[in-house]
C-alpha cells in the first residue's frame, strides 16, 4: 500500500466503494487521514464497515467539513451531468480528486532522491498491452517494476515507493479527469479515437482528458506521443510549442523506394558511421521511433524486426512494442535489454491471444477489441479471418471497417448487434450465430472446410454488456468454447511457423 499524506486528522468524503474507492480509503486512513465512505451499493458499504471505516450517508453530511472528495473514475464528473456527490462538493468549495491524483501526491511528498520513476500510459486503445510490455521489459532488465492502475491492481494497492522502482501505471480517461498534479516521468499516449463521448460531452472533452496526462510535464520529462492520428500530431504540436522533450511513435511513414527503413543503420554501427548521435541514442533520446512494416527503429538506428516477437502481430503491435522500447530506454534499460524484452513478451490475455490450435485452423482471441478501431487492428493483421463480432454495439457500429471487409472469409454474428452487423456487412458472406459456443462452432468448421491455413478470430468491435458482464468474461467464454472443439493450447505446439501468422 502507498499511505497518501497531506490530510492528517482531516475528514475526506470518498464516494465509490469499488476497487479503486476502497483502496483509496486504506490510503488515506494510512496517511492520517479520516475517510468518511459511501456507496449506493449496500454489498459495498458492508464491506467497508467490516474493515473498520466510517459509513456515512453522504447525501445529507455536512460538506463543509470535508477537506476533499475523492470520486470513483465511475461516476460521471461533468457529463451527460455531474454526479450529486460533484454537486455538493462545488457547493462546499471543496476539491475534487481521484486515485491517481492521491498517488501523485504520495510520490511528490517524498524528498526528491527518494521518489521512484513513474511511467503512465494512457490513450483509446493499445494501453493495458503497453503498460504490460513495459512492465515485461522493464522487469526483465532487473528493474523494481509495479505495474497498476486502470489494469491489475490499484495504483494506491501497490507496493509503497522506494527509490530504485518504477510504477508502470494505466490511466483511463475518467482517471485523468480528477487529477490536477500528476506528472509521470515518462507520459505515454497510444492513440486517440472516439470513445467514451457520453462521458466527456463530446470528442473535445475527451481529448481535453487524455491531453491531462502532459499538464504538469517539465523539459526533464519524456513524451511519448502516437501520431498516426491527427489528434496525436495535435498533442505534440502543443507539447513542442511548450519546448518539452517529446518523442513520436508512428507505424506509417510512407514508404518511397526501399522502404522506411531504408537509410537505418545497426546499431553496432552508430559509433562508426554517426558518432554525434551515439550520446543521444546511448540515453535513451529519441525524435522519431518508427515501427513501419514491423521493423523498429530509433532516429534512423536500427533496433529489431518484431516478426520474430511471436506475441506481438499486427501493426498495432508494433506501436506497442515502439512504445515500450522508447520508455524502457527513458528509464535506463540499455538497448539490448530492451530488445531481449520485447522479444520474450508472452502476450496479454484477451489481445490477440492465441489460445489454440486445431489441425490448420488457429483460434485468436481479441475481446478487448470493444470498438471498430480496436477490432480494425486485429482485422488488419491478417490476409484473411473467419470473424466473430457483435455485442452491444457502439456509436457507427462496424461502418468504418467496410474496407476490410474483402479480408472477411465469413463472419459470425452473437449478441444485441448481430442484427444491424449483418445489415452493414451486406455482400460479405456472414450468419446470424448468436452466441459464443455456436459461432465458435460454426466458425471452425468453416475454416477447416478450406482444407488451408485459417484463423478464427474473435474481435468483437462492440462491448459485451449484452451476454456478459466485462470483456474478460466474453474472452474466456471464447477460451472455453475453442477448447472444447478439442484444440490444441499454445504450450503444446511445436516450434516453428503456426498456420495463420499474421501479416
């Protein structure tokens, strides 16, 4: 646990007893603090009284005794409108703040020689594999790493700061709207793409979220910034105008006679060949990191071919895997540790997860793919796919995804969106499955009627609250449904090439 000082014998209002709620308040109460907790959910008030914490109607406290009030990331802070306990707190003049805001204080709290180093990740998509590569690499060169947040464990949960760690740390939106101090070493934004905008009251306010993570950032910090969107190039244009250190990572640049890579050296080569480069390469600063084509490199230095890092397919892969190596060397990961990481990374449940093989048909589960953008990735890693996708759809539903459409061998449609799925699927040849078992079913045997080498991928393009209570739940029901068409896990292959690799 990591005690959050700065409210000795004050009495602090959290609302949201919820993983990061009651962390929260074992925080606070370590620190010296009074948490006075409520929930609308009578399973987690009980919860909260067992372990000893005062329960207070919080609906008719006196607010002006509160020297804070620290929010659930799952209630609504401004929009579709503020949650009751935000009305009261503005009332009060008290501020409002959440668990990462809590953290932040903690490590600046410290003396400065005994603070750790902190990375966070934050964007649309891709965020929960980066922060988990980079905790992989960072562990892996023999680093004190925590890694939590918005993924795993509660950033307060983790283990209590010393010099030498460094907390990798996921931050959703919702998250970054309650902080006002936090300032990571090293600040991560994958990519930016609708998502959440009931929430933020629009794609502004969602992007005015994400840009938090870089507010209170200083030249001696590290951005590192996905500009294969316009949003991205748009953050690194304020964070230059700022004359902050800032690093873009891109999978895009445009290929002109030999490839992007083309004029990139080895890296055994800089001292030899660009020698007022190696200082700069040899700390970790870097302009441009450049995964195009799965070849990464650093400032034209060649780093790895990630076709050889089984666990990261795809081009969104291969942000994530430029995305960790810029941040490793930021940290102090030499150059060959960092490679050895991204090489061995044994992947992420429920992110293009291979879960199995069954004669030459692989089973692929992408569930977090939750909207069209995160299930385009997936898409676009392979020539062809036999697709399951549906749940309850988001706003445009799969519309923008009618360029992959020719990859679709045939689609297989479960929950609440099979419907209008089908409809904007048209020509592609598709059915109406409805559930998990039977689109596995009918999925695999599909693609073993080829005679060839297929892939069955799960990549829902639409949240599971229809059939299922998260998208871990929908993944493993996936899990369970390949497993029992009697396929073969992952742990038992063979090495060498597995039918399917993606492209």
């Amino acid at each position: 646990m990591i005690p959050v000082p700065g409210f000795e014998g004050q009495r602090v209002a959290v609302f949201g007893l919820g993983r990061s709620g009651l962390t929260a308040a074992r925080a606070l109460k370590a620190g010296g603090a009074v948490p006075i907790l409520w929930d609308d959910s009578v399973s987690g008030r009980m919860q909260a009284q067992a372990e000893g914490f005062v329960i207070e109607d919080l609906t008719g406290a006196d607010w002006s005794g509160f020297a804070a009030l620290v929010l659930s990331p799952g209630a609504p802070l401004t929009h579709p409108k503020p949650h009751w306990t935000v009305d009261k707190a503005t009332a009060a003049g008290i501020e409002i703040i959440g668990d990462i805001e809590l953290f932040a204080r903690a490590i600046a709290a410290l003396p400065e020689d005994q603070r750790p180093q902190v990375v966070a990740i934050t964007g649309t998509n891709g965020k929960s594999t980066t922060t988990a590569l980079i905790g992989w690499v960072l562990n892996r060169a023999g680093m004190t790493v925590h890694v939590g947040g918005n993924i795993g464990i509660g950033v307060l949960a983790l283990p209590a700061p010393t010099p030498e760690a460094v907390y990798v740390i996921e931050v959703s939106s919702y998250q970054l709207d309650l902080t006002t101090t936090f300032a990571p070493d090293v600040a991560i934004l994958t990519n930016v793409s609708p998502d959440h905008l009931d929430r933020h009251g629009g794609m502004d306010g969602y992007v005015a979220a994400k840009r938090r993570l870089f507010q209170r950032m200083t030249p001696s910090r590290v951005a590192l910034i996905g500009v294969d969107d316009d949003w991205g190039w748009q953050v690194v244009s304020d964070l230059n105008a700022r004359k902050l250190r800032v690093s873009t990572i891109t999978t895009r640049t445009p290929d002109a006679g030999g490839g992007p890579h083309r004029n990139a050296i080895p890296v055994e080569d800089l001292a030899a060949q660009r020698p007022d480069s190696l200082p700069a390469f040899e700390q970790g600063r870097f302009i441009i990191v450049d995964a195009t084509g799965g070849l990464l490199s650093a400032d034209s230095v060649r780093i790895a071919d990630l076709s050889c890092a089984r666990s990261l397919p795809g081009r969104h892969n291969a942000q994530n895997a430029a995305f960790a190596y810029a941040a490793a060397r930021a940290v102090g990961v030499g150059h060959d540790a960092a490679v050895d990481g991204l090489m061995t990374f044994p992947g992420l449940a429920h992110r293009m997860e291979h879960v199995g093989t069954l004669g030459r048909v692989r089973f692929v589960n992408d569930s977090k793919a939750t909207n069209a953008d995160a299930a385009r990735q997936a898409l676009a890693s392979y020539d062809r796919s036999f697709w399951i996708a549906g749940g309850r759809a988001k706003a445009g539903g799969i519309d923008d995804l009618s360029d992959l459409f020719p990859r679709v061998a045939q689609a297989f449609l479960i929950g609440e969106a099979a419907e209008p799925f089908a409809a904007t699927l048209g020509q592609t040849p598709h059915r109406i499955s409805g559930d998990m078992a039977s689109a596995v079913q009918q999925a695999a045997e599909a693609a073993a009627a080829t005679g060839g080498d297929e892939v069955v991928l799960l990549s829902p393009a639409a949240a599971s609250f229809d059939q299922y209570p998260d998208f871990e739940a929908r993944g493993e029901a996936f899990r369970a449904a390949v497993l029992a068409l009697g396929t073969q896990p992952p742990q038992a292959e063979s090495t060498g090439t597995v039918p399917g690799d993606p492209v």
